[in-house]
C-alpha cells in the first residue's frame, strides 16, 4: 500500500491533514496550535478521537464539498 500525504490545508486556524491509501475509514486529522483536536471519520461522519466542534466540522464539510478531503 502506498500512502501518500495531501497538502497541508490552512482554515480558520486550523490545519487540516488526510493521506491517500491510509486505512478506512477515510479520515481527516485536524490540528490547532500543533495539536490534534480531532481525528474525523468523513464516512460516517464522527470523531475518531478527540471532539469536533460545530465550526470545525462545518469546515470539514465544505473541505469534502470542494473536493479537498
């Protein structure tokens, strides 16, 4: 399997990392500050680990919609 890294993603404070092959479900890691806020799981839409506020997972959702996540 090969994993590729997408670009770092920079919105409203926070930064926002997926990566190409890496396991299911597909997911995002979302950081503020160097630190993990949440790990999402865009599938089934929850959190993986950590919380999501509303604001972040609107971001999360507009990412998907313009096809970046």
């Amino acid at each position: 399997m090969v994993t590729i890294i997408v670009p770092k993603i920079r919105r409203g404070n926070f930064v926002f990392l997926a990566w190409v092959g890496d396991h299911s479900p597909s997911h995002v890691h979302v950081y503020r500050d160097g630190k993990l806020i949440v790990k999402w799981d865009i599938e089934n839409w929850k959190a993986m680990r950590g919380a999501a506020t509303r604001r972040v997972e609107n971001l999360i959702r507009d990412l998907v919609d313009e096809g970046k996540l």
